[in-house]
C-alpha cells in the first residue's frame, strides 16, 4: 500500500531553471527529473502556453534533504505568486541554518533575522529572490509541551 504524500508544487513564471541553479547552490537541492514544455509526448492545448514557454520547465522535482519539492515554470509569467505559505527548513545546527539563510536571503528580504527563540536556538523567515517564503529552523531537542 503506497502512502499518502503532500508534496509542495512551486510555479516559477518562466524563472524555475533559475530557481533550481539557485536552489542547488543555497540549499544543496539535487535535482532529480526535468521536462520541457517541448519535450511533451502530446502539446498543451492552443492557446494555453504563452510565447516562448515551450522551452521553459514543464514539470521538475529536486531534492532537499528527505524531501521532494516539485516545480514548473507554469504557461505564463504572471504564474509566480507564493502568497499564504512558506516552506520550512528544518536544520541540524546552527551553522547550517546561518549558511542557508544567508543565501536564501542574497537578492531577498529577511523577514525575521535569526535569532533564538523559545522554541528553538535558531529561528528565522526569510523571502528568497524568487518571492518564496522559508522558514529556518533549528529544532530543540526538548521542544515546548502544550
């Protein structure tokens, strides 16, 4: 029996090769499949892709840590709006998560520096270039009951 999966997918607006080189060098992403519009065995619908999208990413999926994110660059460049969500990232030690959201946060806006929190030894929220949200994150070994 297969299990149940939510898995985040990201919608670029034309940048998603962009964000993928991004991504590999700030948080060690390994991409794991891309197909281009092109490379379709059947054509989107007239109409449905704007200009110049048959080169750009269809669908993707890369890797971080244990966990799949999928990605596209969507039909059109108005395509990219990450309102409502952030991704979280879940670090093993300080200087990991000092490492990522300072390349995370190169070309975006941070939005909670990182600093200890009640709930961890390290915690921020940054806007990356591409207007994704992450959460940074060092968990604490001993994490508040409710």
């Amino acid at each position: 029996m297969s299990k149940t999966l939510v898995q985040p997918y990201l919608t670029f607006g034309g940048r998603c090769e962009e964000a993928l080189e991004f991504y590999k060098r700030a948080i060690g992403a390994q991409v794991e499949m891309v197909m281009y519009f092109e490379e379709a065995p059947e054509s989107p619908p007239p109409g449905m892709l704007a200009e110049g999208f048959e080169k750009k990413v269809m669908h993707c999926s890369f890797r971080v840590g244990e966990s799949v994110v999928m990605a596209s660059d969507g039909c059109g460049p108005d395509e990219a709006k990450f309102n409502g969500f952030s991704l979280s990232l879940s670090m093993p030690g300080e200087a990991d998560a000092r490492r990522v959201f300072s390349a995370l946060s190169n070309g975006g806006t941070v939005k909670m520096p990182l600093d200890r929190t009640f709930w961890s030894p390290c915690f921020g929220m940054v806007e990356d270039r591409f207007g994704m949200g992450w959460i940074v994150t060092v968990p604490t070994e001993n994490p508040p009951v409710s």
